[in-house]
C-alpha cells in the first residue's frame, strides 16, 4: 500500500511556485512594502508615564528591544494593572 505523504501533491507544488515568485521578485529590484507601528506619545504617557513614541516594527522589521523581551521589561516601567487596553499606530508603504 503507498504511504501518504503529510502534504498533498498540489500544495507542494504551489509551495515551489510560491518560493520562484519571491526569488523572481527578488531579482527585479521592487522595494518590498513597509510596515511601521508604535505606540505614539501619548498613549505612551497613559501606559507608563513617558511621553515619547515607542517604535515597534520600522521598514518591515521588529525593534531590537523585542528580540529579548525579557531584559526590555526590565527597563521598561510595568504598564499599571488597571490599564486594559492600548492603541498602536500603523502605517503600511508599498504595493
């Protein structure tokens, strides 16, 4: 009896023609889009106290402080446990 294989014929395929269209993609010279979110100033203020914007994602890519989240909290004031929400701005450019 043939074996089953975890990914069915057609969405490797699609895989393959997915990675050729990035490398394709890649090769023109298009600008991939850019995504930008923080926390601007004031919501900053509400959260912690400071008022200045925290930058979350910059041209795509996360702030080096969210790669160790755990050595950012200990700089970061504790956000008050009566804060049940927050607000992120974002900005999206590209195609």
């Amino acid at each position: 009896m043939a074996r089953k294989s975890a990914f069915p014929a057609g969405a490797l395929w699609l895989w393959s023609i997915l990675r050729c269209l990035l490398v394709l993609r890649a090769e023109v010279g298009q600008q991939p889009e850019s995504l930008y979110l923080w926390i601007d100033a004031h919501q900053a203020r509400v959260l912690i106290g400071l008022e200045e914007d925290i930058l979350i994602v910059s041209e795509g890519k996360m702030a080096p402080f969210t790669h160790d989240f755990r050595r950012a909290q200990q700089r970061m004031p504790a956000i008050p446990v009566n804060i049940h929400s927050m607000n992120f701005t974002w900005q999206a450019a590209g195609q």
